[in-house]
C-alpha cells in the first residue's frame, strides 16, 4: 500500500484512539512496516589513499550531492602547516579548533546505499563528497533526504 506516511500514523492513532490494537499493528503492518537491512558481513570502511585518490579524480573532486568542487587534501594540509594560526587543523576534527574549510572542502567516500542499511562497500556503492555532506547523510538515503 503506497499511501503519504503521516495518513498511515494518522490511521494508526484513530485505531488507537478506538482501541483497537489490533487494527493499528495491522495498519502499520501493510502500511509503513519496519524494514530491517539485510544483514551484510562485516564490511571494512577503511580506504588506503591510493584507493581515496582514485575515487576522487573519477569524480573530478567534484561533491557529488551538492555539486561543488572540493580540493586535493594534501593541499589543504599544507596550507594549514603553513597558517596554522589562519587554517587551524585539528587531527579529530574538533570544530572548535579547525578551520571550517576542513568540513566544507575536504572530499570523503560515502556510501550511495549506506552499509548499515544493506549497502555494499565497493566502488560502485562509492561518491565522493565533502565531509560536511557525508556527516549530514549519515545512515540515511538519498530517497529519504530528497537528494
């Protein structure tokens, strides 16, 4: 049944509200029923920077869900030993104590299909995007973003 989401708890909470739990888990059941991600065997998330490096100019170090080019991190490190003061660096990144262009300029792998929701780590599960971005989209997808 492919009815908006709020109708379907809108539904829930009048069978509720006529207590009739039954009829509510039966509506959430055919409605909106809990999908778990089919179990994938414990994936490494690691990347050497051999493998980063190549994803990143497969895609142009451009941020493939904002579109907005990114910059070789080398680069930005070396900027920051050379302005440490201007272009804080902290090695966790700590907000407090490194510059934002880390979050917004730094490219990252991200998982199209994250791995906690049944994604494959392999490449073509992979798109380079910001860290800022990455940390936004989570565990989430793209659907469920409207990216």
């Amino acid at each position: 049944m492919n009815r908006m989401k709020h109708r379907v708890i809108q539904d829930v909470c009048r069978a509720v509200e006529n207590s009739d739990l039954e009829a509510a888990k039966q509506i959430i059941e055919t409605g909106y029923p809990f999908e778990p991600p089919k179990p994938i065997s414990n994936q490494s998330r690691k990347y050497n920077e051999t493998e980063k490096t190549k994803l990143f100019l497969r895609d142009g170090f451009i941020d493939r869900y904002s579109g907005e080019m990114l910059v070789f991190p080398p680069v930005l490190r070396l900027l920051s030993k050379l302005m440490p003061e201007e272009i804080p660096y902290h090695p966790n990144w700590k907000m407090s104590e490194c510059h934002l262009m880390y979050w917004q300029l730094y490219p990252t792998i991200d998982h199209i299909k994250p791995v906690a929701r049944g994604g494959v780590n392999e490449e073509s599960n992979w798109v380079c995007t910001s860290q800022l971005k990455n940390s936004i989209k989570s565990n989430w997808t793209l659907e469920e973003l409207d990216w």
